[in-house]
C-alpha cells in the first residue's frame, strides 16, 4: 500500500521514458522503476539522486528527483544543450594498449572534454601484456608528463585496483571508454552491478548491449557512462578546444596573430612547441582532427 511504503534515497543509472534502473543507497543492486504518474515531466539522468518507493508488489516508483550539486552539459548539433550526467566531480577514462589498439585520438578528446567542463580526468589502461613494452612505457610517460593520473590495471587479475580505488574514493566518477577495453571487468571486480538491460523508450526493460553498471566506495561511487560518442567535441570553436589541451595553454597569447587557430598561420608559438618537441606530435595531431571536423 501506498501509505506503508516509505520513499528512500536512489541513484540513478540508466534512463528511459518514464523508467530508470536505480541503486537504492548504499548498495549496487538494480532496480527498474516508474516515475510516479504526477512526475513525469521531470528530466533524470545517470548519477540522478531521487526518492525512490519500493512498493508491496515489488515495483519501485520514483517520488522525486533531488537538487543536482552538478549537471553535465553539452551542446547538440543543434545548438541545444544536453544533460549527460549528474552529481559528478570527475571522469576515469578506461582505455586499452591492444586488442583494440590505444585510441589516442578518443582519449584526448575525453581529456580535453573534461578540461574545458572543469572535471578531474583519469586514464586506466588495461592489456599491457598484449602490448609491446616499449608502446606501454611511451604512453604512460606520455600522459604521465602532462600531469594526469594515469594507472595500468588488469581487472581480471585484479592488479592495480587498489590504486584505482584510493584514487577514485571520495570522489564521483563517470568511467567513459569503448567496448571491448575492460569496463565491465572493472565494475565485476569491484563487485558492482551486472549487465542490465537498457531502459527502452517505452518504459520498459529490454535486454541491449547498452549497460547500466555502478559502484559505491566508501565514500563516492563510479557510475557507468552514456557511451564514448556523447564526449564528442564537434561543435566547440578551435580557442575552446585549444583550452582542453593543458600543453597548450602556457603558449596562448604567444603566438604572431591574436586569432592564431594553430592549424597552419605563420608563427604560431604551439606549432613551433610541437617542433621543438615541448608538444607531443601525436597530441597535436589529435587537436587538428578535432577542430578539422568542425565549424572553426
């Protein structure tokens, strides 16, 4: 009965239509839920804190969404803004060395993203033993010397999670990586939630290749991520994305003209970084195919 069941306090992880799978707080067992007919209208997204009704009958029915301490934003193609997540202060890029292949490009667009969005960035890069050690040393260096945390784990030999784990805790965090580099090995060794099924827009449950996975610390949680195209950085004039580069940034203002685009005018103080080898060329390239594709 409506009168005996008490609302108590639910993260969300995967959103639907009037539907969500939820973790009641404290613990990362799933739940799918209805948002009570009156709510409707209301907008959730993962990392959503509401109240939530376990009913008699074993349905669970969203009263409420709670204030957002922050809301993840991006601008769609159209020029709207989109929420992505919700209540969290930073990203752990997951990324592979091999099997597939280390994406430098992918990594330094969610790098960048979190930059300009004010977000801590980390990097977990799984399979160094299916990677040359040469690859492996090259690209933990590489990253290292910018200043980001950056950790080689294997899940599944659960080494490096304790690092992991005093990194992230205290801390929400949205893991963000493509299929097939170990984000599910992550949440089953940290004995988070299964796979579940995506919410689909009719409200219900559906078995899909899209999961909803989340994790509680101590203090803090990891909270599985929309998918690596949401991240994209399109849309953003060049000076923007420049700001995402952290190399970048002590040569702004430098450079022989003001509206310097970095790309190919005549004295350009990044350009000549990447020369003299102060910039990586890789990370200069992964900047031009990023505003390349773009308006600027």
């Amino acid at each position: 009965m409506r009168d005996a069941a008490v609302a108590r306090p639910a993260r969300v992880v995967s959103v639907g239509r009037n539907a969500v799978w939820l973790a009641f707080e404290g613990s990362d067992e799933l739940h799918f839920a209805s948002i009570r007919k009156q709510q409707e209208r209301i907008s959730l997204v993962p990392g959503d804190m509401v109240q939530a009704v376990p009913m008699d009958d074993e349905r669970v029915v969203v009263d409420r969404r709670e204030p957002r301490t922050f809301a993840l934003e991006r601008r769609t193609a159209g020029g709207r803004t989109k929420t992505m997540a919700a209540n969290v202060d930073g990203i752990a890029i997951v990324a592979a060395f091999a099997q597939p292949s280390f994406h430098a490009a992918m990594v330094d667009e969610l790098l960048a993203f979190a930059e300009i969005h004010d977000l801590k960035a980390r990097l977990l890069l799984t399979k160094a033993d299916l990677a040359s050690s040469q690859d492996v040393e090259r690209i933990l260096a590489l990253y290292g010397r910018l200043g980001y945390v950056v950790l080689s784990i294997n899940p599944r030999a659960r080494a490096g999670l304790d690092e992991v784990e005093r990194e992230l805790r205290g801390h929400q965090t949205l893991l963000i990586g493509q299929s097939g580099v170990g984000k599910s090995s992550l949440f089953r060794a940290f004995g988070g939630s299964a796979t579940v099924g995506e919410v689909s827009a009719g409200g219900r449950g559906r078995q899909t290749t899209t999961s909803g996975r989340l994790h509680y610390f101590a203090d803090g949680f990891i909270i599985d991520s929309p998918g690596v195209g949401e991240f994209e950085l399109r849309d953003l004039p060049w000076s923007e994305v420049a700001y995402g580069f952290i190399e970048f940034q002590p040569y702004f203002g430098k450079c022989r003209f003001t509206d310097c685009s970095h790309r190919s005018e005549p004295g350009c103080a990044i350009r000549a970084a990447v020369d003299s080898g102060d910039i990586s060329p890789s990370r200069f390239e992964s900047y031009l195919s990023m505003v390349g594709r773009g308006k600027s």
